[in-house]
C-alpha cells in the first residue's frame, strides 16, 4: 500500500475527529440513554459493579455532584465492555466533565472512519474509493451523533468493524500461504519432503492464523457490549469458512469442501466461538471479582445439586443471563421515538437525543424564539442511496459471485435480520449504528460501479469521477446543512423545522 492509501485514510479520519471533538461537552447535561451508561460507568469507577442512584441522579450528576453515595446493587441488562470504555474517558477528565463521559465514544468513532477507510481500499482496490467510504461515515449524521454521545452501540459498532478487517486481513494471509505451501509441495525435490496423500487430496494445513484469533477477542469483546453482536459470530464465521472453501478449490484441491472443513473449519470454529466466549467472560471480572453485586450470590441462595460442578460464581451470572434474556424478549413497553426494523433504512422514525425550544438571547438566541437539538437522523443523501445500493449488492453476488457484494451483505444481514424475529420488541432506529459500516461499503461499491475501472477509457473516466465527485459534494454539502441538529447548535426554530423533512421526524 501506497503512501497515498495511508494519507487519504488518515485526512478523512481528521476531518471527522474535528466534528466529533469540537464541543464535545455540549450540552454540559446527560442525554437520552447517557442517564444509564454514563452512571453505570462512573459505578464501575467506585465499585467495579452497576450500583443504584438516588431518586432524582440526573440532577446531581448534571450539577457536577459525583461524591454521591451510591445505592445497592442494580439489575442491568447489557454486559460491561461499553460501559468499562466510557469509565475510561471519565477516569482520564473527570466524572463530572461532559467530555469525560463522550470522551471514549469519539475516539472509537473517530478510529471507525480509518478502519472503514481501510477497509473500503482493500475490498476495492483503490484509495480514492477508500477515502470516499471513510469521509461518508465522517460526515453522516447517524455515526456522528453516536460518536459524540455515551450510548453503547458505537462501541458494538466499532468492535464489529475491527473484527470484520481482522478477517479481510486473514483470508489475504492465508491464500497467499497456501500458494506458497502448494508450490512448496510440487516443488518438492526427489530426495526432500513428499506431498502425503491428505495433502493432494485435501491442501496442507495452514498453520496457525492470527488474525483470526484478533477477530475472535474483538467478536467477543463486541458480545461484552451488547448481545446483538451473537449473530455476527455465527455468520463472520460462515464466511470465513466459506472464503476457506473457495480459495482451496481455486488452486486446485480436489476434495476443497472436506479440506475447508477439516482444516480450516476447525481451527475457525475454535478462533471464533470458544475465544470469543472466553473474551466475553473475562468482561465480567468486575462481577466476578465483587462478592456483593447483583445476583452474585444466587447460586449460594438456590442450591442445585444436579450442578454442583460448576462454580457457584458461573451458575449465579447464568442465571443473571436467563433474567436478562427474559427482559429483552418481553420489552414491549411504549416509547414515543420507537420504530420497527422496516423503516430503519429510510429512517423512518429517527430518535431525538436531546431537544430545547423556546430559548431566548440569555441563551444565545438572536430572534424570537431558539432551538437546540440532537437527532440522530442520517444524511439523507447517504441512508437513501445506501438502501438502493443493497439492492444491486444483491444482483452482483448472485449473479457474478462477487465475493465483496457477499461479505458487506452478510454484515448488514447479521445486524439488521435478527430484529425481524422480535417483532413485538420495542426497537429503535439507532441499533443501525450497528450494521451502517456495511451499508456505507455497499453505497461505494455502487459508487466504484459508477467511477469505472483505472483502465477504463478516459471520456468513461471522467465522467465517472464527475458522477462521483458530484454526489461527495452534495452529500458533504447536505451534511453542512443538517449539523446543527446533530451537535446541539443553537439555531432559530424556524431552521430547526426547515430540517425535519418528515413529519415522523419530530
């Protein structure tokens, strides 16, 4: 890779750390969830456990009063690692600073813009179209609203996307070693090492695969987040299997299928499913390690002696799993920004984060009557295309076989898919944050479609670019336009109602 596929990724992801880090502590309050995960965060700090608050938390909290004694401990039902990631930035600036709490949330969303930048360049071929993928996800409202608040599914979302590029990184390592293996054992010399007949009629074995194993700790690290990642362990492994597959029957092996199984499958399965539980076990040491958390001595109070071979400390977090899994299949409760998975991708229902009317000048106001928002609706531009483009995603891996249309489908199925099956939830269009990585790739390989290839002639290049150029800029321009009520500006309302296009929007 070419000086200019590292500078590229690298100005995208300045551009979108200027939008995450500017008035970062604006507004100075808790918004939304943040009155969960940022106290949370802050009982991780004093206990290493989620303790309960007193009545009224979010007015001491906002008025910087975090010597609050804190109650017994709370029933929650998401795992530690996000609220672990916001402690990070409240032990480094303070717990009563509001750039503490979003501190860790920019960071993950800011390195997410290189990772997808790079990832974009490998699946493509082309720095251009890596950089484009990059400043879309730097300028999307959607991500942008989530890196500057202290919610838990920009975590989720940035472990995913590192999971996803440890596997590109593995299926390129692994082919170019079993091209190398196989030359080896062709190669071999009369008196030297002989292929077995395994080998001819299976592939060698590749040894052992690290980026796999970076897949695996950040697959569970992702399950130490939010439990929606469990899809993505399952299809991340089915396609890297799949991937194996196809590489031993492109050079030739004769029984590709068993070989991809028995000597890729394994090991992947292992790589995968054991570490990443592991991983995700090792989250709960704060839990573990406590005597006094929630449910953390269930075991001793409901003994069972069919499963006393298990440790009390695991048989008492199963059960905290069983409660929490009850909890999230029966959340049906009513909420005023709720929305079903179908309109996700038109943003059918966005969530408002944060809303203030009727501020005057004392507030910054210069007419009549001011607002101040953060909503987490997307650029248009980018979620409507996006939509489009999945469509033809689907023709070309059908159709051509396109292995790159396959994986950026399989990411945005094992994000978006799952919640169909739940559908008397209560869901929010904000766990798109979750699969939008895969979305902004499939809008760039329509927008590489549209730019043609390098050898392409030069009246079809141009044209290409201008076609592409032009919708960079007038999505860069639409997201200038929607800013303001994505970072909690103070603008007149009759701007803030300009950008509300639908009326579900409000």
């Amino acid at each position: 890779m070419g000086i200019l596929g590292w500078l590229l990724p690298l100005i995208v992801m300045v551009i979108g750390g200027l939008l995450r880090f500017v008035r970062l502590g604006e507004p100075e309050t808790l918004v939304f969830d943040e009155t969960y995960y940022v106290k949370d965060a802050y009982s991780y700090l004093l206990s290493g456990y989620e303790r309960e608050w007193p009545e009224d938390p979010d007015a001491d909290f906002n008025s910087g009063n975090t010597g609050i004694i804190l109650g017994t401990p709370d029933y929650v039902v998401h795992p530690p690692v996000g609220k672990w990631m916001i402690a990070m930035g409240m032990l480094i600036f303070g717990s009563d600073n509001p750039f503490g709490w979003r501190f860790s949330a920019a960071v993950v969303g800011t390195l997410s813009i290189l990772f997808i930048a790079l990832i974009a360049q490998r699946l493509f071929g082309s720095p251009i179209l890596g950089a484009v993928a990059g400043l879309l996800t730097a300028v999307d409202g959607h991500h942008l609203v989530h890196s500057r608040t202290s919610l838990l599914d920009v975590f989720l979302m940035f472990w995913l996307v590192v999971a996803f590029g440890a596997l590109l990184l593995d299926r390129d390592h692994s082919r170019r070693k079993l091209a190398a293996k196989l030359s080896m054992l062709a190669a071999a010399a009369p008196g030297g090492a002989r292929p077995t007949a395994a080998d001819l009629l299976y592939g060698p074995w590749l040894g052992l695969r690290p980026w796999r194993i970076v897949a695996g700790l950040s697959l569970g690290l992702a399950l130490g987040t939010k439990w929606s990642a469990l899809p993505y362990i399952a299809v991340f492994g089915l396609m890297t299997v799949l991937w194996d597959m196809n590489a031993r029957r492109v050079v030739g092996v004769q029984r590709w299928i068993t070989g991809a199984v028995l000597r890729d499958g394994l090991q992947a399965f292992a790589s995968l499913v054991p570490l990443a539980g592991l991983t995700y076990l090792a989250t709960w040491t704060g839990w573990f390690l406590s005597s006094d958390a929630y449910n953390r001595q269930w075991a001793a109070d409901h003994p069972a002696p069919a499963w006393e071979w298990l440790p009390a400390s695991i048989r008492s977090l199963a059960d905290y799993h069983r409660a929490a899994y009850t909890f999230h299949e029966g959340l049906g409760s009513e909420h005023p920004y709720e929305s079903t998975p179908w309109s996700w991708l038109v943003m059918g229902r966005p969530v408002s984060f944060y809303y203030k009317g009727d501020l005057g000048a004392d507030q910054g106001c210069a007419v009549e009557a001011c607002s101040r928002a953060i909503t987490s609706v997307g650029n248009p531009l980018i979620w409507w295309s996006a939509a489009i483009a999945l469509i033809v995603m689907i023709f070309f891996w059908v159709g051509r076989r396109d292995w790159r249309a396959g994986a950026i489908l399989a990411g945005v199925a094992a994000g978006y898919l799952p919640w169909f099956l739940y559908p008397e939830r209560t869901t929010f269009f904000f766990y798109a944050i979750a699969f939008q990585p895969f979305l902004i790739l499939a809008l760039v390989y329509c927008l590489g479609l549209i730019l043609g290839r390098s050898w392409a002639p030069p009246a079809r290049r141009r044209t290409g670019l201008m076609l592409v150029g032009g919708f960079v800029v007038a999505a860069v321009l639409l997201s200038a336009f929607f800013l303001p009520i994505w970072t909690a500006e103070v603008i007149p309302y009759d701007q803030w109602r300009l950008r509300m296009w639908m009326p579900s929007w409000i």
